[in-house]
C-alpha cells in the first residue's frame, strides 16, 4: 500500500468526523496542498507516519519538542507523575517548581501564571493588560498570532493566512475595535499612532521574533523606540515568547534583546510549546505589581480547571531541567545554524534564490533574495516554489514547516548527520524541481 493511499485513508475518515479532518487548521497542509501524514510514533528527532515512512521531523509540535522525542529523563518524569494524579484542581509543589525555574532564567518576572494553551495565556496577558491600566486599545502586528482568541485574531499571521481572510468570521467588529494592527518593523507607524493614541494604549503585543512570518526579527532600533514609547505612554509592552520562549536562548529573545539593548525588558511574557515540553502548558507573567491585579487577588478574572496540571508541570519542569544544562543552547544554535547553511548552499549551488536566519532552535527559510522584515514581504515570497519544495523534501523524508509563513526547530536529538542527510535531500531536491 503506498504512503499516499494509507494516509489518504486517514484523511478521508477523519474528514467525516473532524473539521478538515484536523484540530488545528495548519495540520490541513492547506497552504502546500497535498494529503496530511498521520503520525504514529516520534522517537529523537524523527517521526513515523502511519504507513511506516520515517521523516526527520523539523516541526517539532511547533516548538515543544526542543529535546527531540522520547527523552528518557522527561518520560520518567511524566510516567512518575501520571502514577501519583493526573489532575487534582488543588496545588501542588511542582507548580511553585516551575514556576521558581521559570523565573529563575527570565528576570523581567516576578510572578506567573500557568494555564493550558498558549492562546490562553495571550489573552489572559491582554486582559491584565487592560485591566491593570484602565485603557482598551492595544497594538499588534501583521503578521504576529497570538492565539485565537477574538481580540488576537485581526490579520494573524498563522492559520488565518492560508485563507486569506484579514480577521476571523464570528468575531464581532466590536470585539476588534480597539485593537490597531501595524507593520512589524515599521517605527514610522508606531510614532505616529503612539503621538495619536498614546495615552489610550494599555499595551503593545508583539512576536520578538516573528515565528508565524516564518522568521522575521524584529529590528534592535525598532524593539528600543517601541520599549521607549511604552514607558513614555505608560503602555505595557507585552513580549509573546509562546514560540521563541526557552527556543531562541535559555534567558528566551527578551534576553537577546537585553544583549543589544541595555536594560531592555518587557512588562509581560507570555509562554507555551518548549515550557510544558509537549503537555498542554503555557504561562503569563510579569512584575509583582501587575501580577497582584489577578484574582483571586485583584480585580481581573482568570481561572482554569487543568491549569499548573501535575502530569503537565512534570513533563515542563524535566525539559527546562535539560535546556539549562551547560552549553545546551550554544551546541543547539551551531546545529540550527549549519542546517540553514547548509540548504543555502544547496540553493546557491542549484541557482535558486532562498535566504534564512536562526536563532537557538529556530530557524527559517524563504525563497526571495533578501530576508523579509514585514507580513507583506513574507506573502509575496515564492509561494509556489516554497510549496513544491516542501513535498520534494517529504517525499525524501524531511518534514519541514507546511506553510511559508511557519518557522522550522532543530532540537538536541538532530544529530550532525541528520543535518547532513536533510542537505543532501536538499540538493536532490533542487536537481528535481529544475527538471
Ligand atoms: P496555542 O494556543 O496554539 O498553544 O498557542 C498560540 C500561539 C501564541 N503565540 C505564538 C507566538 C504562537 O506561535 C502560538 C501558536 N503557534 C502555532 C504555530 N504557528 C501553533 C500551531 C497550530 O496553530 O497548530
């Protein structure tokens, strides 16, 4: 039975009892066409679909899987905590656990707040954004997704992209009124709509480093005039790590940006993917201040039945465990950092136009000839090249992100002959697509 037809067979059930067959809209492979594979097991840095074909997986759950899969010290920790509860509605030890390691590597937070999704977090963040300040209006960026929830979802950039739709049916034009929407990178638009609206802005939400554009970094002299108008407004400047939290560097991109500009921090960090390690487990957090606005101490309602989940907190706390091991991050950014060279050279080589940038485990990659600073230049990359790229590579056993405006992970299980054999696919690729 070939690989097509036994998970065309998949699809085709799961299409009659699942919505496009899928529970989450990217997993369609809507944006490269083509039939999902149905994965069976994960071990290390590769994937089994349900015909039996193994791929290099690249995808990683979309950034969790930063030790690879199956890590021995994380499945212990999962399978001790499963036998002890799996969900008791009260807390526990390992909550505070987590969330000291948390804290620990991220010193702009006081406090945190574990909940189950990284669109949770986001809009929990927003919400005690907006009640901390008294102020509705907020920015976001094209191109940046933060989660589904209604407010978040005006011109996300992952998901919504595929269908063309600028913001989501079912959500009400009130819901979005106050929500401005302007071009990553652009400082031009931020000083004008701060010198217009300052003073009613009770945050700035922002991608660091834009992992649903593929990879796009938010420019130093932007990230400085942006931390600037926030402190002069008296705006919050909320930093969404879901993806490049515990991804991009231990002390995650606020650190990098820490680096660049002295005494750089953001008021509130959201997290998800790499800090629960798998599990459903995301996060908020920010300044004692502004954290005691939250029930049960404050007057901001947040709440959830699952939320700091022992089995969760375990599979969390084992991972940032392994990350902050010494050189973790430094070895896991030299391995990123020759895949991409690697697949531009195959690119050079075979006179295809590609760039690509990484930082840490994440990386990214467009076919165009200068790496794009916004949504618009993402979306008018190659769009069909990037689509039958992505299937030659499959058909070779690499698994690379299904849409051109999602990033790529390497985790610590890649080894350099992973790298290798996924450059060599590369290469046949190229020879391939030319003919
Ligand atoms: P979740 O609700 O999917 O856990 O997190 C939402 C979210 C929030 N913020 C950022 C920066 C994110 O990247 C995400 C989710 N990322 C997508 C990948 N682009 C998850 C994959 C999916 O939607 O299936």
């Amino acid at each position: 039975m070939s690989i097509e037809s036994k998970n065309a067979q998949l699809f085709e059930r799961a299409q009659k009892v699942i919505p496009g067959g899928v529970n989450s809209p990217v997993r369609a492979f809507r944006a490269v066409g083509g039939t999902p594979r149905f994965i069976a097991r994960a071990a290390g840095p590769y994937m089994w679909d349900a015909e039996g074909q193994r791929y290099i997986d690249y995808i990683g759950s979309w950034g969790p899987m930063i030790l690879g899969h199956g890590h021995l010290a994380v499945l212990e920790a999962v399978q001790r905590a499963a036998r002890d509860g799996l969900s008791f509605g009260a807390p526990t030890e390992r909550e505070i656990e987590l969330a000291e390691e948390i804290i620990r590597h991220v010193p702009s937070l006081e406090q945190i707040r574990l909940v189950s999704s990284g669109t949770e977090a986001g809009m929990s963040a927003l919400r005690l954004a907006r009640g901390a300040t008294g102020r509705s209006k907020f920015i976001k960026f094209e191109g940046c997704y933060h989660g589904h929830a209604d407010a978040l979802l005006v011109k996300a950039g992952s998901g919504l992209a595929t269908f063309g739709h600028p913001t989501s049916a079912g959500v009400p034009p009130e819901v979005v009124r106050d929500t401005l929407v302007l071009e990553y990178n652009n400082i031009e638009q931020l000083e004008a709509t701060f010198a217009a609206q300052g003073s009613q802005l009770a945050c700035v939400m922002i991608e660091p480093i834009a992992g649903n554009m593929n990879f796009v970094r938010a420019g130093v002299p932007f990230m400085k005039r942006l931390r600037e108008l926030c402190t002069q407004h008296g705006a919050l400047l909320v930093f969404d790590e879901v993806m490049t939290g515990f991804r991009v560097a231990l002390g995650s991109a606020q650190g990098l940006y820490a680096e660049a500009i002295p005494g750089f921090a953001p008021d509130l960090s959201v997290f998800g993917k790499v800090i629960g390690g798998g599990m459903p487990l995301a996060a908020f957090g920010g300044p004692r201040e502004v954290m005691k606005q939250l029930a049960p101490l404050g007057p901001v309602y947040q709440a959830g039945t699952l939320s700091g989940n022992p089995v969760a907190t375990a599979c969390g706390l084992a991972t940032l465990r392994e990350i902050a091991k010494p050189g973790f991050f430094e070895s896991l950014g030299a391995r990123t950092r020759s895949l991409v060279a690697g697949l531009l050279g195959a690119a050079k080589d075979a006179g295809v136009p590609m760039v690509g940038d990484s930082e840490g485990g994440m990386f990214g990659f467009f076919f165009t000839n200068q790496l794009p600073q916004n949504y618009g230049v993402v979306m008018a990359t190659d769009k069909e090249r990037f689509s039958r790229f992505f299937h030659a590579m499959l058909d070779r056993g690499v698994y690379f992100a299904p849409a051109l405006y999602e990033a790529g992970f390497v985790s610590a299980a890649h080894s350099q002959s992973d790298i290798e054999a996924t450059i060599a696919a590369a290469r046949e690729a190229f020879a391939a697509l030319d003919r």
